[in-house]
C-alpha cells in the first residue's frame, strides 16, 4: 500500500509539473521598433529575439510521428508591438534548388513548399486563424472552427513577404491587431501551431507534434504577450454604383438611356476585444467573387455556392454545427445565400469567457419579385397590382467551451415572409 502510494505521489507530481510547463509557455518579447516586412531579416527587431525552441517537429501528412529531418530545421522569432503581431521563420534546406513555389493568386499554392501557422488569438480551443505563405510570399488563410474545420472563403488581412536564400528560404508575416479576437490584459495567452511542407518528398510536419486523431486545438503550444491590448476596431466601406442602361431602337439609333444610382455602406464596430457589431445597408456585392459553374444532371437537390460576402463572412464559422462537412450527412444548418440581396443587415459576433455567441439579422428585398404578377393568374386575365413583402430573417447561435475542441452549442433560425413565421431551434454536442 505505501508503495502505491508513492507511486501516485509521484505520478501526480509529475502531471503538476508537467501541467505548470505547459501552461507557462513561451514569452514574446516586445519590440522596440518594428521589422520590415521584405523577407530580409537584417532588422534591429530580429536580432534582439532569440529563435523560439522548436525542435520535436513530427510529420502529420501523410504518416503521423516521422520526426523531422535535420536537414529541415526551421527557426521561429516571434514579437510584437502596439499594432502587430510580426513572425519571422527561417526555413533551411540542404537542397534549396529543389524549393517548390510560384507566385500564385490566394489559396492556390499548396502544391509549392509553405510554412503555416494557426494562432487560436481567443485562447478558447473553439477558432483558430490559419494562416499559409509559400517562398514566393503568395498567402492562403483559412478561419478553422471545432464545428466546421477549415474554411478557406475567410480572406484576413495580414501581410507576408518571402525570399529564397542560399539555404532554404524566408518568411515574414506581420498580423494586424485588429484582424484578431482577443481579450487584452497584463498577461494574454494564445494558442499557437505551426506547419510546414516539403512539397518534393510530399511530407507536411507540425510543432507541436500532433498525435493520431488529434488536431490544432487539442495540443497547442502557448503564447504569452505581456500587457497586449486589442486596437479599437472602426471600420467604414461606402460604395456607389451608377449603371446606365439602353436598347436598340432601330438599326442605327439607340433609345434614351435609363440611369440607376446605388448607394450602399459596410461598417464594423468592435465594441469590446472580443465583441464585434457588423452593420450594412444596401450592400453592394459587385465585387465579390464570381461563384464557379456547377453541372446538374438529374439532380434532385439544389446547388450550393459557399458564401463569399463580406458582411456574412465574420464569425461564419460559429453558425455552423457538430455534423456538417466530410463523411456526415448534413451539408450545413444556415445557408446565409438565402438572403439573397439585403436593404439592411446587422451581426453580432463575439466571445466571453468559454461562451462564444452570434446573432444575424436581415431584410431581404421581395425576393419573389423576379417572378412576374402574370404568373400567378390565369392567361387572358388582367393581373392586379402585386407587391410582394420583405422577408426577415434571424439567426442566433451560441457554444460553450468544454474541454479542448468540445463544445455544447444551441441555434434558432427564424423567418417571417407574407404573414407566415418558420422557427427553428436545435442544440448540438461535440
């Protein structure tokens, strides 16, 4: 008996330091002036950072726990200041003729080589940004969530640069305060993962090493910034749009030009770190990018475009639930393509404490306008007047934080159109 006791003594013992280690984690110094970002790192702000230890890296993809080559070790500064979080990897290698990397357009490099790394800002292992630059500094982003993984129609803003060198190659990646969700203080903690691919042996690695069936939030190192404070987020996007518009009288003249003025505002107000108010009025979408053709055949469901929208792009991935995306057969639980063209919208995003919530409300303009008043009466008969209603939509969603990537969430959609309401409210565990 009192050698078990010892033993347990000693077992507990062990998991207190090993829990007091991990949870001191690694100190980010704070810079003094900031660094260039140009793929260089000759900057004063380098030099005074010492390269932060990271030598267990073990591959994931696509065998788990292959340790990293020497011939591949890879050193990481980290520091920061009163606007930015700045990253400086240098990536070695013995071959460096055989890098892989071409300037692409976004999130289209990842045949090349590329570093990433995932930066869970909020420190609540629920949303993590991932954030990709291969050696010509061409990026890819993703927003990962417990619920939905990975979703690459997120695009933040950060900035990188990236320069081959005589052995290997380097990054710089500078993130804006503002881009982040995090609650500042004396001592803010993130969670933090890196990854890295050698494209001609086809291995990706990670730091810290991920065990099978594990991902970025189960066994993320940690970072501490001391006296780290969010940046007011106030964001104003007008737009205006004037369309003109004629047809063809006769072979050579054409009919008097009918003109159409459109005027719309995007706004984004961080009411607290952790708490983001989303406004639009009469959004104008012309630039969003075009949705890629799809081939129905004897197909007995709708398509589906993912959302691309700027106003329904903050928080998208909290409105998704456990179940949806890869073997499971639910595809999605809100499609904010529904909405089709707003007057006016507003979305509140944000995290308190393990509690992350959401709620989505908007006015779709008559959405059954393109259907014509003929349609709904019989041929030869005069049509009356129509006019078709606005459609209101409301979407609220909340999780709470459990252990690790586990959550317990709840959802409500409600719809009112022509006099008629469809409420929805369910709950979810993962």
């Amino acid at each position: 008996m009192n050698r078990f006791l010892v033993v347990c003594a000693i077992a507990l013992l062990f998991c207190t330091v090993a829990e007091a280690q991990e949870a001191a984690g690694f100190r980010v110094t704070r810079a003094s002036e900031p660094p260039t970002i140009d793929g260089v790192l000759n900057d004063a702000a380098w030099a005074q950072v010492a390269p932060m230890p990271n030598d267990q890296w073990a591959s994931y993809n696509p065998n788990r726990g292959d340790k990293m080559p020497a011939d591949y070790r890879t050193e990481v500064r980290i520091t920061y200041d009163d606007r930015n979080i700045y990253f400086a990897f240098h990536c070695f290698d013995n071959e460096p003729a055989k890098i892989r990397t071409n300037v692409s357009k976004r999130d289209a490099a990842f045949n090349d080589d590329w570093f990433a790394l995932s930066l869970d800002s909020a420190g609540t292992g629920q949303a993590a940004y991932h954030l990709f630059t291969n050696p010509s500094g061409s990026q890819m982003d993703a927003l990962n969530t417990s619920a939905s993984g990975e979703q690459f129609d997120a695009d933040m803003v950060w900035y990188s640069a990236a320069k081959t060198t005589s052995d290997g190659y380097v990054i710089e990646v500078q993130i804006p305060l503002q881009t982040l969700r995090f609650s500042g203080g004396d001592e803010v903690g993130m969670g933090l993962v890196f990854f890295r691919k050698v494209s001609r042996i086809g291995v990706s690695y990670a730091w810290p090493e991920m065990l099978p069936g594990q991902w970025v939030f189960d066994r993320p190192a940690r970072l501490l910034f001391s006296n780290l404070k969010p940046r007011r987020l106030v964001e104003l996007l007008p737009s205006v749009t004037y369309n003109i518009s004629q047809v063809r009288e006769s072979a050579d003249r054409f009919a008097a030009a009918d003109d159409k003025y459109n005027f719309g505002l995007n706004g984004k107000f961080g009411i607290t770190s952790g708490i983001t108010l989303d406004g639009t009025i009469n959004p104008d979408f012309s630039q969003v990018e075009s949705d890629a053709f799809q081939v129905e055949v004897n197909q007995r469901f709708p398509v589906f475009f993912s959302e691309k929208r700027p106003f329904f792009m903050e928080g998208m991935g909290l409105f998704n639930i456990a179940g949806t995306g890869g073997d499971g057969n639910m595809r999605t639980a809100v499609h904010t393509r529904k909405i089709v063209d707003p007057i006016f919208g507003s979305k509140l995003t944000g995290t308190i404490g393990k509690t992350t919530f959401g709620v989505l409300n908007a006015a779709d303009d008559k959405p059954d306008q393109v259907r014509t008043c003929a349609q709904l009466f019989l041929v030869g008969t005069e049509p009356p007047p129509c006019e078709f209603p606005n459609k209101i939509s409301t979407i609220g969603r909340a999780t709470y934080a459990l252990r690790r990537s586990d959550y317990v969430g709840a959802i409500f959609t409600h719809t009112n159109y022509d006099g008629r309401d469809n409420l929805v409210v369910g709950g979810d565990l993962s």
